[in-house]
C-alpha cells in the first residue's frame, strides 16, 4: 500500500499536466479564430498590439490580488530575455507567419517546438537527455505529423515558404523563452514572471503595429470578429501564457512543450464534432502514437544519455 502511494503523481503534478492540456485545447481553437480575423478585419502586426498590451493589462491586474514578489538584481538580465523571446519576437513571428502560411503548414513547423525545447533544454539548463524523452517525441511527431499532413495539401509557394520559415523561427524562440523562465519559476509566482514579461515586452509591438492598430475599423467589424479577437487576448494570451508558467513550476519545459501534439488531435476531433471531417484508420493510428509518446515521455526510469557538453 506504502508503495502505491509513493509512485503515484502528487496533486501539484496533475494540476501541472491538466493546466498544460487545457493551453493545448485554447490554442487548438485559436488557430482558427486567428486565422478568421487575420489580415481582413485587423492586419498581424495591429494584432500583436491587441494581444501584447490586452494580456499585460490583465496580468498587471491580476497581480494586485497575489503576494508580491520583488525580482532579485541577477535575475532582471533573463527576465529581459524572457520578454524578447516568449512575448516581443514570439508574437511578432507568429502572428506575421501564420498570416502568410496555411493553418496546416503552421501546425507542421510549431511541432518542431518539442524537438527544438529539448535541445535547449540539454544546452542551457545542462539536463541530461533521457531515453524515454528521446523516444517519446520521436513517438509524437510522428503521430503529429501523419494527423496535420492527413487534413490538408502542403502550399509551396513563396508566401507559405515565408510563413512557414516565421512560424519555425516563433517555434525556437518560444522553446527559448520556456528553458530561460524555468530557473526563475522556482523563485517566483508565475503571474510575477508573466506580468514583467510582458511590460518589458509590450514595447516590440508599437513600432510594428501601432499603424495597423491605428487603422482597424472597429465600427464596421462584425460582432463574431470581435468575440474572435477577444478570445484571442483572454485565453490563449492571458490564460494561456499563466498556465504554462504553472506547469513550468513543476514541469520540465521539454515536457511542456511536448503537450503540443495534442492539438493536432483537439483539432481534428473539432473537425469531426462540426461535420467537417470523418474518423479513419490514419487518425485512429496517428492519435494512438502521440498518446504513446505522452506514456513514455511520462515515465522516470530510464537511464540518461550522455551528458551534453557545457557552451563554449
């Protein structure tokens, strides 16, 4: 009985892993709301402003209601870092990429994050890799893969080559901001972190968008694009950005970003809810082994790969 209650996963862990799900589902929606704004009733970059300076208002107030945390000297220099790669150059390279690209070609490159994080993770943080990880997002890539490429034709054109490419470049820099926010979620709150994150990073987006936001027309816009973009700065900025500072507490960032390949799968069920897609054997396969990998990437007993050379 002793025993069963030591393996199993403490309430702070399933709270960690139901949290990030929960991101995985928003952003599986948001993909498609986004992509139903963008560019005809607000352009990208007048996006970005929506976005950056709507979740740092609410992340400011929400901070007046959590004990207050005061950032060490040492710890501003990553914190600034944070801001550059998880809120100023994450948004612009996302929305401007997934403006240009299709919803399937920037679902294929944001499943590179797991792959990219996991690099990161071994280089920055010196984690040594472990075989069930390695094996785990091999698992979930392939699922994610044969899932996104099943719903739809790859565009090559130049336009899609450039979405693609900024949506890739988001992709690192999300993984970047994920590995340099662990060390400080062990210091601070996770509204703490995201509230600095995004006053030092709200600056990005005015010299990109503030001519766009100038020039949205608020007047004419339809309420269902409006519903749209409010969705867009309370849940998959606000709430999101929160919960996946919450897991970051307990979750490694690896293990955080592998949660990605569900959306893939949220997606597609979404697809077949609305009468859009149907239920084959290549789902049913594809699903089967992103699951797989969540199982393996989630056991602990496998020995560690060599350890990674510390940065020059």
């Amino acid at each position: 009985m002793s025993s069963a209650k030591n393996n199993s996963m403490p309430i702070s862990e399933w709270k960690a892993h139901a949290s990030i799900i929960g991101v995985n589902l928003i952003h599986s929606f948001n993909y498609i709301i986004a992509k139903e704004v963008m560019p005809k009733y607000v352009k990208p970059f007048g996006f970005i402003i929506l976005r950056v300076w709507g979740a740092m208002i609410l992340f400011w107030l929400t901070s007046l209601f959590i004990k207050k945390d005061k950032i060490e000297k040492k710890d501003w220099p990553r914190l600034l870092l944070c801001s550059i790669f998880g809120v100023g150059l994450n948004q612009i390279l996302f929305l401007k990429g997934l403006n240009l690209a299709s919803a399937v070609d920037a679902s294929i490159m944001m499943s590179c994050t797991p792959i990219i994080v996991l690099a990161l993770t071994a280089i920055i943080l010196k984690e040594k890799l472990l075989t069930n990880q390695i094996s785990g997002v091999a698992l979930g890539f392939a699922g994610a893969i044969i899932l996104i490429t099943n719903r739809g034709e790859i565009n090559l054109n130049s336009n899609a080559l450039l979405g693609n490419g900024l949506i890739f470049l988001n992709s690192i820099s999300w993984g970047l901001y994920l590995v340099l926010a662990k060390p400080l979620m062990h210091k601070y709150h996770p509204i703490t972190i995201t509230k600095w994150a995004f006053l030092l990073g709200c600056g990005w987006a005015i010299p990109f968008g503030l001519h766009d936001f100038i020039n949205i027309d608020w007047i004419n816009m339809p309420l269902t694009i409006g519903l749209g973009i409010l969705y867009v700065i309370l849940m998959t900025t606000f709430v999101a950005y929160f919960l996946n500072m919450y897991s970051l507490k307990t979750l490694s960032p690896s293990l955080i970003s592998f949660y990605i390949y569900i959306q893939p799968v949220c997606t597609a069920i979404i697809a077949i809810l609305a009468g859009k897609d149907e239920i084959t054997l290549v789902k049913i396969f594809a699903t089967l082994l992103i699951f797989a990998g969540i199982y393996v990437i989630n056991t602990k007993r496998n020995a560690p790969l060599a350890s990674p050379k510390p940065m020059a």
